[in-house]
C-alpha cells in the first residue's frame, strides 16, 4: 500500500510535476506549455510513494473537480490510482463538498466507475485525447 501524502503545490511541485511530465507530455504528448497551470497554486495535491520514491499524484480544486491523476507505469495496476483518488475525494467530502467532478480520459472511464463517478454529457476533446465528465455525490 502506497503512502499517500496531501500537500500545497510548493510542497508537492517537484515531485508532481516530474510525474504529469512523465505521463502527460512525454506518454501521452500533451503540450508541455499547457500541463501546469495558474491553478496548481490553489489545489491540494496528493503524492504517492513506495519505496520511498514519488510515482503517482493528483490535485483537488477549490471548485471540487478532480484532475492531473497519474501514476508511473512501472507502478500501474497496484491500486496506487485508487487510493490517490480515495484521498482526493475526502478531502473533498471533509471540507464540505456536496459532490466532485472530473475530465476523465475515455480509457480511464470504467476506472472512476469502480469508484462511484458517473458519466455525464458526451465524451469531448482535450489536449487531443477523448475525454468525459463524470461525477460522484459526496
């Protein structure tokens, strides 16, 4: 079970921005000018470590949507993902949320399911990749 930490973006900028490199703009090929963004400063963001080293993260918006989830490939398929999104939603459900929102990738969809988001409108384009709304009440 991995370790999951809840920080500021100045705690969690080095770690977390190495990994949505890794997966986003180097795997995946979105542009590297639009995957950090002005609002990394107001999230909370969540680090995954085992064996002492950061290979997964995510971060919770002040308006309750879910985003940047990644974990290293190496470490994929071991629940990491879940208990990042697991922290994300209560601290989401701790500070009051009535419900959290995100942008899934298509291929991610029965992922967020597993956990209670439901699919809502039709499946759009972003950075290039199909993605769809889905939401879970808190």
């Amino acid at each position: 079970m991995a370790k999951i930490e809840l920080l500021d973006w100045e705690a969690a900028r080095a770690e977390a921005s190495r990994i949505r490199f890794k997966v986003f703009v180097e795997e995946q090929g979105v542009p590297r000018e639009i995957e950090l963004d002005e609002l990394d400063a107001r999230c909370v963001h969540a680090l995954a470590f085992e064996e002492g080293r950061a290979v997964g993260t995510g971060r919770l918006l002040p308006d309750a949507h879910i985003g940047r989830m990644a974990v290293l490939e190496g470490w994929r398929g071991r629940g990491i993902g879940s208990q990042i999104l697991e922290s994300l939603i209560a601290q989401a459900r701790g500070r009051g949320d009535p419900a959290v929102v995100l942008s899934a990738q298509v291929h991610a969809l029965e992922f967020y399911a597993r956990h209670g988001f439901r699919a809502a409108g039709e499946i759009y384009q972003e950075a290039g990749i199909p993605h769809r709304t889905m939401r879970r009440k808190l």
